[in-house]
C-alpha cells in the first residue's frame, strides 16, 4: 500500500514523489512543495472573434489574451464566449502553437476545448481546426465550449487515433497534442487526483502517450509542426516522450520555445519548456515543439457535394437572404433535418465518429427553416439583418428560459440577440414577446 506523506496537514503525498522530486530538484524542492499550499491560481482569456471587447484588469504578461482572475460561469461575458476560463499554464500550450490563419490544425484530446479555443484565436475561423476527443461524454462538453466560442470552422470528433490516422494521412500543418498523463501539475488545483499516483504511473502514461503519437503522426503533413504537452512534471512522460520522438521520427527537430514568466528550460533539452508552480504564477505544464523537415508538398483533397434537396435549398436561400447581409462559405450538408455549414477541403468523414460536423445552422421543420443556437452566437452584429440587444435583466430573463417582454412591439420573425455587443443566439419574436430559445441543456438562474 502506498504511503502517503503529509506536509503542514493540508496537502498529501506519496512517499515515492516526494524522494522523486527531492533527486529532481534538489535545492529547489523545498520551495516546490512549500508552493502546494498557496492558492491555485485562476485565470481566463478574452475571444478575439467577438465583435465587442471590453477592457479587463491584471493581464497574464507575455500572453496576447491571458488574464489573471476568475469569471463567472453566469455571467454574460461567459454566456456569449467572450471569456473562457483557463489556467495560466495550460495557456501555454496553444501559444507556442500559434497556428497561422489558414492552417489545418488537429488538437488530438481536445476536451473540455481550452486549447481548441485558444488555437481557434490564432486561426480566426480561417483554415480547419478538428477537435478530437475519444470520450463521447466529454466531447459533448467540448461541442458546447466550441460553439459558445463562436467556432465557424471547426469538426469535433470521438474518434481514436488509428481510426483518425486512416481518414486524415499527411493533411495537417499542425497537431497538437496533450496528452493523458499523470497529472501531476494539477495536484494543487485538484488535490484528490494525488491517490491515483503510484511509482510506475508516470511510465504507464508515458507508453500510452508513443501509442498514440505513433499514429497521430501519421497524420502530420510534410513541413508540419507537432506540439506535445503534458500537464505533469514526470521526465519519464515528458523529456522521455521527447527523447523516443527524435529516436524514432528523424525528420523532426525541436524548435527553441521562448521562456516567459518563470518558464524553465527542459531537463537535457533546453528547448522544451517546464512550468513549476514555485517559479511561474500558475499549475503544472511541460511543452515540446517540433519541426518537420520535410518538404511541404501540395495536398489534392476531393471534397464533398451538398446533399440539400430543391425545397431545402430553397428554405435556406429564403433565410440567408432576409436574415443574412453575406453568404456563408463552406459546404452545406444535411445530417437528417439538421443543416450544417462544414469547412472546406474535408476528406470523407464516413469513417470517422462525429460530434458536430462543422457550424450547426439549424434544423428543417415542415415548410421552415429554423437557425441554431450556434449560428446565433458564431455570427456578428455586422453579418445579420436584425439583432436586438438584451439588458443585464432580460439576459437574466432568457438565460433561465423565460419568455421576454419588449418595450416595443417589432415586426415577427427571426432577430439575433445582443449582450453587451455579441451575439447569444436566435429568437423569434412575436408582437412585443420574445419567444425562448435557448438551449435547455445550458439554462440558469443567476
């Protein structure tokens, strides 16, 4: 049985970790287990892709929309994706990523969607980013966290690696991929993962790390780049899975990742870059980017047709023109009644398990077109005919699911809803009543 070290009587560790990182760090390992006591430190980022930005205190320095603090999952900054909550660490990630805008981007255990947003930021509903998480449970929470986001351009799949590897061979610029791992850098943040931590864990995780790297690199397209990531400090699943990297795929190299905020260098590979809660202002993270040495090479994907009968096609046209002030571009499909606005240069998807299949529009009912949700939130002001903008109180109101009253009666029909300047979904209005749409599943009362 494991014998559990208790330090000041508030946090608990295996004996086995604390001998481990007394070796690791030598000197230093006083201060890195005196840091379990302080705090967790919270911390969000803005969403450029919303139209109307506000101004907020304590930035993260280094980081374009990193700031210190907490929001509020009901507040309507949260509400309309102009926030997302994340760790100051776990920021890390996706910024020395930084995908250009046009990239085809894979985030290969994507959920709970941090670094998919994130990455999101970066490509500007430009591009592809797919999304994969394995769990179907989980990727139901990253659906929800995407489309919030305001994600135009983005398939969300529960797919494993060696499935995904057969569908999407030498198609993407980047892949980035956290991996499962031992976790050690969320201990502080989530105390009661420390009992899962046993002597061997670290190398069990590190072997399911290269199972999956062996085939998600199959998907790396020559002159690609591969971010790897773990939230844990353990050599063996970081600088280990380094090391088995540049062994096995020698067209790879290591890219230099700046050191900001207290960062530190890999051990035995400076590159790589190491985040301790007793030097930087946040959890637990490693990350490693690579460099294909490739040539890149032209990509010949053949896409898809629309499945849109005459009538469907002509309910959707009728929306598009007394709603929409632009044509949306992608490639419309039909998944039962559901329509969906998917991104360009997708190889079949046949084989592939699907979450949301690019943006959702909405649903055909007998002789209507009715929009989503999804398209409500992803769309500006500037990109729609109608919009109404909400007070605090009738956001309140409809976040809970009640009907609204206006100060003024509007002519009936679909509007986009406003808060604060973005948008939070379609609705139907009815004389001077706003009829509720928001989804069920997310309503609250504030």
């Amino acid at each position: 049985m494991v014998q559990f070290f208790d330090r000041k009587e508030t946090m608990k560790f295996p004996s086995d970790f604390i001998e481990k990182y007394k070796d690791l760090l030598g000197a230093e390992a006083e201060e890195f287990f005196t840091s379990f006591d302080q705090e967790a430190v919270s911390a969000y980022r803005i969403n450029p892709l919303k139209k109307q930005q506000k101004d907020y205190p304590d930035p993260i320095p280094g980081t374009p929309w990193g700031y210190y603090g907490k929001i509020s999952g009901k507040s309507s900054d949260h509400a309309t994706g102009l926030v997302y909550s994340q760790e100051p660490a776990a920021q890390m990630v996706a910024q020395v990523a930084a995908p250009s805008k046009g990239s085809r981007v894979l985030d290969l255990a994507a959920a709970p969607g941090g670094k998919s947003t994130h990455l999101l930021s970066y490509v500007d509903n430009t591009g592809l980013l797919v999304s994969n998480e394995i769990d179907f449970t989980r990727s139901k929470v990253l659906v929800e966290n995407l489309e919030r986001f305001g994600a135009k351009n983005v398939v969300v799949n529960h797919t494993s690696a060696d499935k995904l590897a057969e569908v999407f061979k030498n198609y993407f610029d980047m892949i980035v991929f956290d991996g499962p791992c031992s976790g050690e850098g969320m201990f502080r943040k989530d105390p009661d993962a420390i009992q899962y931590w046993h002597k061997d864990y670290p190398s069990e995780l590190a072997q399911l790390q290269k199972d999956i790297l062996a085939d998600g690199l199959k998907m790396l397209a020559p002159g690609g780049q591969l971010v790897y990531s773990t939230c844990t400090w353990s050599p063996e699943e970081n600088e280990g899975v380094v090391a088995w990297i540049l062994e096995n795929y020698p067209d790879l190299e290591l890219v230099a990742i700046p050191k900001l905020s207290g960062m530190s260098d890999g051990i035995d590979f400076p590159e790589t870059a190491r985040m301790y809660p007793h030097h930087f202002k946040g959890e637990g993270q490693f990350v490693a980017k690579f460099q294909d040495k490739r040539m890149p090479e032209q990509s010949c994907i053949k896409e898809g047709k629309t499945n849109l009968n005459k009538e469907q096609k002509q309910l959707w046209d009728d929306f598009v023109k007394k709603h929409l002030k632009l044509p949306l571009d992608g490639l419309l499909q039909v998944f039962g009644d559901n329509l969906y606005l998917l991104p360009r240069g997708l190889p079949d998807l046949s084989k592939v398990k699907i979450a949301r299949n690019g943006l959702h529009l909405g649903i055909f009912k007998k002789k209507r077109f009715e929009p989503s949700f999804a398209l409500g939130i992803a769309l500006t002001s500037d990109e729609v005919v109608s919009s109404i903008e909400l007070t605090q109180e009738q956001f309140a109101q409809y976040a809970s699911g009640n009907v609204v009253t206006l100060d003024q009666t509007l002519e009936n029909g679909w509007y986009q809803l406003l808060v604060d300047g973005n948008g939070f979904g379609f609705a139907k209005v009815i004389g001077n009543t706003l009829k509720n749409y928001y989804p069920k599943g997310l309503r609250f009362h504030i």
